[in-house]
C-alpha cells in the first residue's frame, strides 16, 4: 500500500500592527472553510501544530503540475475549460455569507470580529497592513497611501491619476494570490487550489487587481506571459480597472514609503 504524502508547510508571519504577532492559523481556517462550502479543490487539513510564533499546517500533497508548468502546452479546449473553472471558484467564493462580511471587517478570517488581523496580501507590501476595524478604515489606508504616492512619485509625463477609491465595493472571500504557480492541474483530473495565506474578506475587485498585478510584473521582467491568461482573468474575475490602476499607482507607497503617515504628504495648502 502506498503511503500518503503529507508536506510540512512552514509559516512564519511578519506583523505590523497595535495587536503584536499572530499566529497565521487563518490560513487552515479559510482552506477549512472553502473545502466545507463550496466545490472548489483544496488540500485537506490533517493537523495545525502552533510553535511559538509560527504555525505548521500539516495537508495532503497534491500530485500534478502547476498551470506554470503546463499552460504553455495544454489545448485550447483545455484552457477554456481551465477558464470556466476558476471562473465557477470565484463566484463560489464570492457567494459565501460569513458574520465577517455582514459586519463589514476586511482581513483575514477572524473568530472575532473585534479583534481583527492584519492585512497580509501582496498588493499591500511585504508587511502586513492594519488591523482594521471596518471597511471605511481600509478605504481609508488604501487613500493615504495614494496620497503619498501622489505626493513623493509624480506620474511622469503627465499621466491621468486613478480616482480615490470608496467603501462601496462589496466584501467577499478572496484569494489573493490566484497566480498559475498555485493552481495545481491534478493527475486525478481536478484543479487544485493552493496556497491561501493571503487569503481574507476583501473588496471584490481585488482578486483581479492582484491577479493583474502579478501577470504584468512578469511581463514587465521579460517572463513569458501567454496572451491567453490575461484573457483568462478578465473572464473569471471580472474587470476592474480602475481599482487595478490604483493597487498599482500605490506600490511604492507600501513599500519604500510604507511608514510615512499619509498627513505628511498633504500638500501645505489643504492643511
């Protein structure tokens, strides 16, 4: 009889935030949770071992190959039903009804919603951002940091700014980091769907803000980028534009500028 493989993920959180650290058990929590409620293929949980202040989550292993690995050869046919599926994960995600989502508390899932945990995406810098208590609290991070993009990195050759953004976007369970090296073609036929910690209750549009973001980054770095997925990401996640532009126009502000408060970019005649 063969014997089950089960790797060892390691995960180690960075924090940023008036709570101190904390253990990134969520993770588990959102597989658990998408498993249980919807269709989409996870790796089930089998053991979350806390040490100190990392967490190890103990899961199937997935035999198959990344959309990485195999995009570049697989069918026409075999894309689009790639399409159709993730199209169906998303609008599963997007449809389940959590506590959290009622009381309007963006983040990754909480037990309770009044001790929220920061926001750990790509799209928000390598530190997490946050806690926030609400929506309006997020929206108005996501501004300030405009603000001081704005105010630090003009856009050169005059280019039109993106609008601020505003709390009127539905929050729904996201990803976050739907990118083809966690997408897993199964040997047993299934599209598999890995690596949830950057997952959370997020505005709906940033699935396919942070999708964008990764493809054009490898573009942009001279790695090949078949047409085909950003085709792809446009179907299954819907179009948001310019909520992408905006993700993109802050990048700077959370990385090199992350801990300059947005009041000192305001220019000296709006104080």
């Amino acid at each position: 009889m063969a014997k089950m493989r089960i790797p060892v993920r390691l995960l180690t959180p960075t924090v940023v935030g008036k709570y101190g650290s904390q253990l990134r058990t969520w993770e588990a929590q959102t597989m658990e949770l998408v498993r249980t409620q919807t269709s989409v293929p996870v790796p089930r949980i089998h053991r979350v071992v806390e040490v100190g202040k990392s967490c190890y989550i103990f899961m199937d292993y997935i035999p198959g190959q990344t959309l990485e690995e195999c995009w570049p050869h697989l069918s026409i046919w075999r894309k689009l039903w790639v399409a159709w599926k993730l199209r169906s994960y998303i609008r599963q995600l997007r449809h389940i009804k959590l506590p959290q989502i009622e009381a309007g508390v963006p983040g990754p899932l909480t037990d309770d919603i009044c001790q929220p945990k920061g926001c750990d995406n790509p799209a928000f810098g390598e530190f997490e951002a946050g806690p926030f208590s609400s929506y309006d609290e997020f929206i108005l991070w996501l501004n300030g940091r405009f603000l001081v993009a704005w105010r630090f990195r003009p856009l050169k050759g005059g280019g039109t700014e993106p609008d601020i953004l505003q709390a009127d976007a539905p929050l729904v369970v996201t990803h976050g980091d739907l990118v083809p090296r966690n997408i897993i073609l199964g040997d047993d036929g299934k599209l598999w769907v890995l690596d949830w910690g950057a997952s959370g209750i997020y505005p709906i549009w940033l699935e396919y803000a942070t999708m964008m973001r990764s493809a054009v980054r490898k573009f942009n770095t001279n790695s090949y980028v078949a047409p085909s997925w950003f085709r792809l990401i446009r179907f299954v996640c819907g179009v948001y534009d310019k909520q992408y532009r905006f993700v993109e126009r802050i990048t700077f502000a959370v990385t090199e500028l992350l801990f300059v408060p947005a009041r000192e970019a305001i220019p000296d005649d709006w104080k």
